[in-house]
C-alpha cells in the first residue's frame, strides 16, 4: 500500500502509539507504563499496525508461581506451622485437643501444622501430647517453606533444590501457592513503520463520517480517514440466556401447549412429601444419606391430624405405610413421625405433584393436568451421566376415565416436541407407581442407552390419602439435563454446569 495511503488509514489510537515505538523489541507491559497508556488500547493499535506491515510482533508464554489467597495472608503474619513452633518453643508441652484455642488456628490449620512439624520431625507425640523435639537453631530458622513464600513470584522452570521441594510441599495445600501462565508480547517497528513514522502522520482529517457532517453537507472539501475492511475485527458476542434456561422456557411451552398448568415449590422439603406420602418406605436404600441431602439439625412441620380420621392425610398416609388402604398389606412396619420430618433437599420434582394432589382432594377441581420444570439433588457419583444437582420435568394427569395408553402418548409427544423421533420404553419399577415404565435414548458417543426418566399410574397408597378414594393419575419425572445434552452436543454431564465462559460464548441458541 503505498505511504500516503496508509497514513490517511491511521487511527487516532494508531497515530499515537507509532511514532513512540522502538526499532528494538519493547516487552507490551513495559511499553505502556513508560507511554502511560493502558495495555488494552496499546494492543489494539499495535493488532491494527501489524496488519499494515508497520510492527512486528512475538510472543511467549511461561509458567509463574505466584502467591495465593492464603499464601499472601502467611506472607504477612506466618505459616500455621511457624505459630504452633513457636507456642510449643513457648510452652514446651501442648495437648493436641488445644492447638485450635492455644495458636488461634482453625481446625484445618491446626491439622496441617501438627502434620508438618511431624514430618520434619520437630515434634512428637506421647500420651495425647505434643512436645518439642526441635533444637534451638531449628526453631530460630525459616522453615524452607517460608523462605520460598518470600522468593515469589517464580519461574516455574527455575526452581531447583530446596525450593522444588518446599514448591512440591505448598503444592499440596490450597490456596497457598498457584501456577499461573503468562503471555509475553514484544513489539517493534518493521521497516515499513520507521518510513512511516519518519513522515508527518498527524495531518488534519476527521476519525470518523458522522451523520451531522452528512446532514450538514460539511463534508464537502475535507479530507477523511481511509477505513481498513481487511483489518481483523474482534468478535462481538451479544447477551443471551443460559442455553439449559433457553431449552426450559421451551419445554415449558410445550406442557402449556398441551393444556397443563405450571406447578412451582420449595427445593427444601421434609421426608414425608418426598417420601412417605409416596409410599417410599421409611428403611428403603433411597432414604439414606448415600442418596440424599438432609439438612443437619432441621426438622419440618406435618399435615395437622384432623377429627375425622378418614379425612386426614397425615393419618390416611400413616395407614398406607402399615397395611390398611384398600386391601393393600402396606410395608407392615410402624410408621414413624420423626423420621417423615426430617428436613432434605428434594431428590425429585414429583413432592410437588402429591402437594398438588392434596390441593385437589380438597378443592375437587379435577380432571386436572399439571407439570413442573426444577432442581432435585442427589447424592450421586458424578460422572459423565450423573450429577448431584439435575433438572427435572414432573407431570400429572388426575382424571377419572385417565388410561396408561394416555400416559404413553402424553410422553412420546413431548419427546417428539424435544426433536426425539424414536425413545425407548420399557417396563419398569416404583414405589409409588403400578404399571410402571422407563424412557430410554440411545447415546452415540458412548455407545449405550441412558435412561431419562420414570413415569406410571400412581398407586392406590399415593391417590386414596389425598382423595379418599382411588383416582387414576398418570405421572412422570423425566430428567431434563440428558434430555437436551443431544442438541448442544454435550457428552459429559458435568459441562452443563461449569459454566465456562468461552463455551457458552460458543453454545448454539435453542431453536427447534
């Protein structure tokens, strides 16, 4: 391009960082404190000037040991370790049940400093007792640890001897010390630029053709600043929804499509709604801390027991469990309050549904048909199909001439809505559902079928407690999260929530 071309492209940016640019290589950051321009606008000019062959940049990334959150308060007072030392230099003698109280330590600090001190065998312990084992230089010494705190920042590559090992020590504890990668950028003027900048760059023209210079015709006889179209562009990426928020405002339209009302709830729920009033015996696996969050020390309130037995939920679900309901035998055990109040987070969204069915025992506006779209959590192994916290879609339908035939087509048409043209259904088994069935899609990646979700009539021991009497309900609770990873292209389950944010920069919108 010839000069006078490029010097009419400059933009004011441009026009500034030029000409104090060196022939030699100039390390960015040292670049902009000596200029006193910030590094985000000397990168953007020096992206423009390298697209016109008037600087030449390289680049290099190496790995920084740096102080972390805790390894910066330890730098300013001192090492856990160092304080119990230093008390025991004092005291000699300290039960190892009063390190916390005698050191101000927390119980994860008292745990690290007694261990480390073990290791380096400055002390030992006898009969529930710490005692000194270290000699007079050892106590007055820094500890290698403290010693390599005070080095940081590092190079990663240049640590050697005793400062690898006190490197590999701090590596184990959290928060202490991070590795952090930094980019190194260099700049520096092409021959091109210093012909340039040896020419007058700041000749009169307008930055840009704003709309009251057209209208004004003041453009007339003035000369403007020439626009590079080949210049690279940063990519401009507009607000949206999370993409999971997105595929729920979708499938929610779908269920009100069909005719259903919304149910919403509390998350936090007691046992006996997510549990007893659907039959789930109280020493059933599911009930156990393995499977479910329980809230520590928290225990919620039960339906009131009413005069008229026959009308009380709490007493109608008490019979259920122990055998009395409809010729049912029940799970004949002794039904206990205690354990229905104990206080969770709710393993599945159906605790809304037999809430709801007790508000249409009272109010008999059936036939009725309802879903709920929310967070459950369970205490699963993660991996690439669980997760402790999932999405889940619950539906109910209360009518008295409901069908399991309608049950099926209800499904496969909300899978159909979701883009699913062929599922998988099998029979299966629940609690608090007969007939029962499971949804299966087959996975492409992993090569096997994922179930999504159970679904049944609700028994006799769920309806009758609410209604006082049996009334066909057809239910349902499909995981929602393995229902969509298929359309974003999602083979881990975990990624769903990591929220990283140059993925979701990236995630395709929601559109079917």
């Amino acid at each position: 391009m010839d000069e006078e071309l490029i010097i009419e492209s400059l933009s004011p940016m441009e026009r500034e960082v030029l000409p104090k640019l060196n022939e030699d290589f100039s390390d960015i950051k040292d670049f902009s404190d000596k200029i006193n321009l910030d590094k985000t606008t000397i990168l953007r000019a020096t992206g423009f000037l390298k697209n016109k062959k008037l600087v030449e940049q390289e680049s290099s990334e190496k790995k920084v040991v740096i102080l972390g959150i805790l390894g910066i308060n330890y730098l300013k007072k001192e090492l856990p370790e160092r304080t119990l030392l230093n008390k025991l230099a004092e005291k000699k003698i300290i039960p190892i049940g009063e390190i916390k109280n005698v050191c101000n330590l927390n119980d994860n600090e008292a745990k690290i400093a007694l261990g480390t001190l073990k290791k380096k065998a400055l002390v030992e312990i006898r009969q529930g007792k710490i005692n000194l084992n270290a000699k007079s230089e050892e106590i007055t010494n820094k500890m290698i640890e403290e010693i390599f705190l005070e080095k940081l920042p590092m190079d990663l590559e240049s640590i050697i001897d005793l400062d690898k090992l006190a490197f590999e020590n701090l590596k184990k504890r959290k928060d202490i010390i991070e590795v952090e990668e930094q980019k190194t950028i260099k700049i520096k003027l092409t021959e091109l630029g210093k012909k340039i900048v040896g020419m007058n760059i700041n000749k009169n023209s307008h930055a840009a053709f704003i709309s009251k210079i057209l209208k004004q015709n003041s453009w007339k006889g003035k000369k403007f600043r020439r626009y590079d179209l080949t210049s690279p562009a940063p990519r401009v990426y507009g607000g949206k929804r999370h993409f999971v928020n997105q595929a729920k405002d979708y499938a929610k339209s779908i269920w009100l499509e069909m005719g259903f009302k919304e149910m919403t709830g509390n998350i936090v729920e007691t046992g006996f709604w997510v549990f007893d009033s659907l039959f789930t015996a109280q020493d059933h696996p599911v009930r156990e801390m393995q499977d479910t969050f329980y809230l520590k020390g928290m225990m919620g309130k039960l339906p009131a027991r009413c005069k008229k037995k026959e009308n009380c939920v709490l007493f109608n679900v008490q019979r259920a469990h122990e055998g009395g309901i409809d010729e049912s035998k029940g799970w004949q055990y002794k039904w206990e309050e205690e354990d229905a109040k104990r206080v969770l987070l709710r393993t599945h969204t159906t605790s809304l549904s037999v809430r709801k069915l007790q508000e249409i025992g009272k109010s008999k506006e059936f036939p009725a048909k309802y879903f709920a779209l929310g967070k459950c959590f369970r205490n699963e192994t993660v991996d690439w199909s669980h997760g402790f916290e999932f999405n889940q879609t619950e539906g109910i339908v209360i009518d008295e001439n409901a069908n399991f035939r309608q049950l099926l087509g209800y499904l496969t048409q909300f899978y159909k809505k979701m883009g699913f043209e062929k599922i998988r259904i099998r029979p299966a088994y629940f609690a608090y559902t007969e007939p029962s069935l499971e949804i299966d899609i087959f996975h492409p990646v992993h090569k096997k079928w994922v179930e999504l979700g159970g679904a049944g009539m609700f028994r006799p021991e769920v309806t009758i407690p609410m209604f006082g009497k049996h009334i066909p309900v057809l239910a349902w609770g499909q995981g929602f999260d393995r229902i969509i990873t298929e359309f974003f292209e999602i083979n881990d389950l975990r990624e769903v929530y990591k929220n990283d944010l140059n993925k979701l920069r990236e995630m395709k919108f929601w559109r079917k």
